[in-house]
C-alpha cells in the first residue's frame, strides 16, 4: 500500500510574514488527522523559520534544489549537509524549471539524486515532457532518458528511498491540467519502465503528478490507480486550497 504525498513547492515565492500565515493555516487545517503524507517546499533563505514552525507537526518540509557537490568553492550553492542541519526530510530534483531555466541535464539531476539519497534526503525526482515532445510523439522517449540517468547511476533499488513526480511541463502553471487519464496513461509507463528492472520497487513507487493541481481537480486526479499524490505549485501558497488538496487523498 503506497502512502500518498502531497508535495507544495512554493518556487521563489513568500516572506517571512507570510510564511507565518501560511503554514498557521495548514497546520490548522490538518490538526484534525489527514491520510497523506505532506510537506512544504520553501525557499533557502526561510527553511530554518519554516523548520520552527512546523516541529512537532504532521507537516514536513524540504528544499527546491540542492547541489551534487561536497562542501567547498561554489558561489551560491547549498549543501546535503546544509539542509540536514534544517532537518529536511525531502529535496526536489530535476524541476522542469531547474531543467529548462539553469540548464540541469539529466546527468547532473541523477547527480543531485545520488547527493541526496547519500545523505539520508528522500529525492523527489521530477520528470515531463514540452508541449513540443508530447505532440511530436517523444513524451515517453524524453520521460525514459530522464528516469534511466538515475536508474544507471544509482540503480533501481535506489527508488525505494525516493519519490517521483511526473509533471507534464505544459500543464506547470498554465492552469491547463492534465486530464486524470493522460496523467494515469504516463504514471502507468514510468511504473512499467520502473517494472522492467524490479517490479516489486515499481508496485511501492510513489509517484505525484503535478501540473495546475487545484482543490477543484485533485481528487479526481488522485483517485487514477497509478497517481499517489501531488506536487502542487500556485495552489500551494493559498493555505485553505492546499489543506482541500491534501485532504482530497
Ligand atoms: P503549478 O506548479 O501547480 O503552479 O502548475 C507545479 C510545479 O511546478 O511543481
């Protein structure tokens, strides 16, 4: 039984003041008992505040991004071991953003995979495909590349201590969701390209879909056999709909 995650990216959004509210609004709503598993994903500059506010609660938190290297001469990078002194459970990999703005291949992701894994952070592994891809009729080929860097430098084994999200780069803040079926069809292939290698690692996969996720489409998005939660952008900086998606499992 694969416990789903609701995942709230908030990108390079937010203040400390409205930090505060926020999460007084999600750790209001989710008091009362939820049957996901949550988290946040705030900027750098406030996972120490959001670390205060949110011990002792249900609520998790991680970080956007993270560096592949050690410790050392890299301006503006951040460390594993940076964000282990903030207690992060999670790391976002490989966000198209990342991807297609800081030129991220797939080679450097899996390298940010391995950091992670290696220093106890659960990586949560972002793939998708252009509009472009999809209509060209590469979307499975893009997707595979983009899963196979990780499996070739980690193994398949290593998808037990790491989370994916498919995320359909068209759908990534353009209010044009994937409908429950187009996401079903690619989490069933990402699970069956999981499945070649080890099935029993594939069946225990949790795999998000992300992409305009709202509290209007999440339940139905989540009911698909194959979806297990989401990564949720815009929509998770609202508190009150963030609460309405995690409780939409
Ligand atoms: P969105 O972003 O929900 O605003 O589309 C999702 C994401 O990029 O993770």
């Amino acid at each position: 039984m694969r416990r789903p995650l609701v995942a709230g990216n908030w990108k390079m959004n937010g203040s400390l003041q409205s930090i505060q509210e926020l999460l007084a609004t999600i750790t209001a709503g989710v008091a009362d008992g939820i049957k996901a598993d949550c988290a946040v994903f705030p900027p750098f500059p406030y996972l120490g505040e959001v670390e205060r506010l949110l011990s002792g609660t249900v609520v998790r938190w991680g970080a956007q991004n993270v560096s592949q290297r050690a410790p050392g001469a890299f301006t503006g990078e951040v460390a594993t071991a940076m964000l282990l002194d903030f207690h992060c459970t999670y790391v976002i990999v490989g966000h198209s953003e990342r991807r297609a703005l800081y030129g991220e291949s797939s080679a450097i992701v899996a390298e940010k995979f391995a950091a992670a894994r290696k220093a106890g952070i659960i990586p949560i592994l972002c793939v998708g495909e252009t509009l472009e891809e999809r209509e060209g009729g590469v979307m499975e080929t893009v997707i595979a590349e983009q899963l196979d860097a990780v499996i070739e430098l980690e193994g398949i084994k290593a998808f037990d201590d790491a989370v994916i999200a498919y995320e359909p780069v068209w759908a990534i803040g353009t209010g044009k969701t994937a409908t429950p079926e187009q996401a079903q069809e690619v989490h069933a292939f990402i699970r069956g390209r999981l499945a070649t290698h080890d099935a029993d690692v594939a069946a225990r996969e949790r795999i998000l879909y992300g992409g305009s996720v709202k509290g209007s489409n999440a339940a139905e998005l989540f009911a698909m056999p194959d979806i297990d939660g989401g990564l949720v952008g815009g929509a998770a900086l609202n508190g009150q709909e963030f609460v309405t998606i995690i409780k939409a499992v």
